[in-house]
C-alpha cells in the first residue's frame, strides 16, 4: 500500500505545471531584455555616429564662410564649445576642436583655432584638397559612449566605445 501511495504522489508530482509558467518567462524575459538593451545600444550608436558627423559638416561650413578679415578665425572654436549644449545637448561629453590653416610648400601650416596639428587622416585629405597657397578649415569631434548598462554590457563583452568624426573644407582659393 505504501508503494502505491508513493507511485501516487510521484505521478502527481510529475504532472504539476503550476511552476512552468514562472520559469518560462524568466527565461525568456532575460533574452528579450537582452535584445531590447542591445538594440537600444546600437541606435543610440548609429545617432551619435550621424550627430558628429553632421556637427562636424555645418561646423566647417560656418568656419569656411568668415571672411578673411575678421577674427571668426580663432573666436569660432571657442564660441562652438560654449554654445555645445544647444547645439548637440545628448553630447555633453563630446571633444570639438576647430582650425583653420594655409597649405604652404606642400604642407600645412598657419593653423589657428584649438587644433595645433592636424591628425594624418585630417592632414591627408587636405593636402589632397588644397593646392599651395590656398586656405582651408578642419573641425574634429570625438565622443566615448558608454552603453546603457554598463556594467551587464562589460559582463558580456561590450564596452565603451570611442567616435570620431571630422571635416576638412576648402576656405579660400589662392587667386
């Protein structure tokens, strides 16, 4: 009798799903959660990538349109920075450097703004862009994001990640 009491409790045991909802969406509900973080993560990675590449873009255009004659030149980066927070509020944290230069004898030179050098991307192109004599204009923006939940992304792999945009535009051609 004990026999077929226990074989009783054992089917009865083996049959119960009152638990098998709960456990099924733990389950899922981390993957989808998972899902959702990672896919949140990488728009907002793709927004900042095409927000200091536009920055960047209408940041040269302005510093290429100052006439040669005023002091748009130095004061421009200086005023690009503190003007940062209505310009780009989501990236409080991003670099933005500005300069104008002269390309002389085949390099460049004459730069002012708050870049002393350009960097050997920046510097290629514009050589390739300007001849000798002509003026141009480079602004730089460089941001580190940090993922939503730093510290679940760091434990699966992922961490922070540096952008970098840039602009290099042609100011004035040497008549």
């Amino acid at each position: 009798m004990t026999t077929m009491l226990k074989r009783m409790r054992m089917r009865r045991i083996a049959g119960d799903e009152r638990g098998v909802a709960a456990i099924e969406f733990a389950l899922i509900s981390t993957m989808a959660f998972m899902l959702l973080s990672g896919a949140v993560d990488l728009i907002q990675m793709i927004t900042v990538q095409r927000d200091l590449n536009r920055i960047t873009a209408e940041a040269a255009q302005v510093l290429a349109a100052c006439p040669p004659s005023s002091d748009c030149r130095t004061e421009f980066p200086l005023s690009l920075n503190s003007r940062r927070a209505s310009i780009s509020p989501q990236l409080m944290d991003a670099q933005i450097s500005a300069a104008t230069f002269v390309r002389k004898n085949d390099k460049i030179d004459d730069m002012a703004g708050t870049m002393t050098y350009l960097p050997a991307d920046m510097n290629t192109i514009a050589l390739a862009m300007l001849a000798n004599g002509d003026s141009g204009v480079a602004v730089l923006a460089t941001y580190t994001h940090k993922p939503i939940i730093l510290g679940f992304a760091q434990s699966w792999g992922f961490s922070t990640k540096d952008f970098r945009a840039f602009s290099v535009n042609l100011r004035g051609r040497q008549s």
